[in-house]
C-alpha cells in the first residue's frame, strides 16, 4: 500500500498539469523605500531659516531691501486698505503684496523677525523695499533708523497670528535667523544709492502769517498719472487737483504752521522730499 507521504507527492505532481506556477518577478532597479517624518519648522530649509507662521506658509514674495517707517501726522488717515492708519499697530506698507495679506520682516543687523499685516501701498522713494508703521519700526528694532536693511517674504500666518494683528498686538514671536544666513542675505542687498539714504529732515519754513480764515496746506508731491496722484492723496487723506498737465496732491488746511510742518516731516518721511507748506488761496475752502 503507497504511504500517504507518496499519495500527497502524487497528488501534487498531477496537479501541477492544471496549475500555473506563478512567476516570480525581481527587480533590482527600484530603491528601498525609506518614511522620513517631516522636519519642524526651525530646522529651516538650504537657503534659511523656513517660516514659523504654521501650516499653510507660503513663500511666493522673498526679496532684500531697505525699510524705512512712517507715520508722524497720520494717525487716523485712511490707508490704500481703507482701514485707518495707526502709528501703534503692526502694519506694513509695500508696493505689491496684496492688502490685507501679512508677510514676516527680518533685520538683517540683528536677525530679528516680526510677522506685520500689509494695509498701505508704499514705499514712494525709490529703490526701497518696504514701509513699516512706528509700532513695526519699534517692534523690529529699527526705530531709531530711518533706513535698515531687512528681507521681506509673504507669509499665510496662523488663525491665533492673524488674529493678534487685527487686534494691534504683535504675532508670537518668530524664531531669528542665523548669523550664516545674514551674511548671505546681506550679500543680495542691492547698492546704496540716493533713492535709499535716509531723507534729509524737514526743516522749518518761513510763511506770511495767513489772514483771518486763510488755512495752510501741505503739498506731498505732484504726478503726471491721476491715478498715483489719488492713491497718495488717499493714503495721506488729502485731495487730488489738475494743475495744467500734473496732478497735484495737497492735505490741509490747517490752522497753524506746527499741524501744517508735522505733515510735511511725515510726508518726507516717506519719500516725498519736495512735499511744501502753502498758503491756502483766498476764497477756497
């Protein structure tokens, strides 16, 4: 009698007729596959520190410049987001970031970051990457500079962030960037020209005492595009007028030389060297 280790050999060997056998496929050109969690934040990427905004940051704006701050005399005004200006609050002013946007702001001397919130169009000197309010300035470290030097990237912050600025606290605090990377990034800032040295201050002018009724105004600058004209006048909350082939941007009046002089110094400030005080003509209101 075959034993039953021959009837299951047996078996198997009929049974292999009807049954494939099933290839056995090895390939030697496809990698082991390696799970990597993802690195924190501060661990940075090959060209910096990357951002401490949380989930969703972006980095679609990154660029070097020069910084100046403003807001002397326009405390109140309404800026090109149509919010009011606050020297206080943690504001920015920048030529293509969209208004409303926020974008995080290094100092290139110390390394410092702040997260600032973009609701005014600026700078108007040339040459400049950004203007910061009095509050950014302070928060930064740079507001006993008229200039610095900073680098300036879009940010998408976090909900608790974003929340702070609307409410004109500062961010949490972001991490510095290293010494490395400064020197780095200071190697991309564009020369010094005149377009980026500090305005010369406003000194006093010598006006006629105006007549009873007769206001003083400050004229920030004059353009050949009405458009750019109102977007200044908006920002300084004055008026736009046709003056031959220009458009003149004037604020005022103003009822003493000391309210007339505080807006021109801020109108300089901001890039506008050739802003003056006139007489308001007689008769206009």
């Amino acid at each position: 009698m075959p034993s039953r280790v021959s009837l299951v050999a047996a078996l198997a060997l009929s049974g292999s007729a009807h049954v494939a056998a099933r290839p056995q496929v090895v390939t030697d050109d496809v990698p082991p596959v390696t799970l990597q969690a993802p690195l924190p934040p501060e661990a940075g990427t090959p060209t910096g520190p990357s951002a401490t905004a949380g989930a969703g940051a972006i980095a679609s704006y990154d660029a070097v410049g020069y910084a100046s701050w403003y807001g002397d005399g326009l405390e109140g005004q309404p800026t090109a987001s149509g919010t009011p200006f606050a020297n206080a609050r943690i504001t920015a002013a920048h030529r293509t970031l969209p208004l409303g946007s926020h974008a995080e702001v290094t100092a290139l001397d110390t390394g410092r970051t702040i997260l600032v919130r973009i609701t005014d169009r600026g700078p108007a000197a040339a040459g400049r990457e950004i203007d910061l309010s009095a509050g950014a300035a302070r928060l930064l470290g740079v507001a006993d500079t008229p200039l610095a030097a900073v680098r300036v990237r879009s940010m998408t912050p976090s909900l608790a962030d974003a929340a702070a600025l609307d409410r004109g606290e500062a961010a949490s605090s972001r991490l510095d960037t290293p010494d490395a990377v400064l020197r780095a990034l200071r190697r991309q800032l564009p020369p010094a020209t005149a377009a980026t040295r500090p305005p010369p201050r406003a000194t006093p002018v010598a006006l006629p005492a105006p007549r009873a009724g007769q206001g003083l105004l400050v004229q920030v600058a004059a353009f050949s595009s009405q458009s750019r004209a109102t977007e200044v006048a908006r920002s300084f909350g004055g008026v736009v007028e046709l003056a031959g082939a220009v458009w003149r941007v004037r604020v005022g009046p103003f009822a003493t030389l000391a309210e007339a002089q505080r807006t021109r110094d801020a109108a300089v400030a901001r890039g506008y060297g050739d802003a003056s005080i006139l007489l308001q003509p007689s008769g206009a209101r």
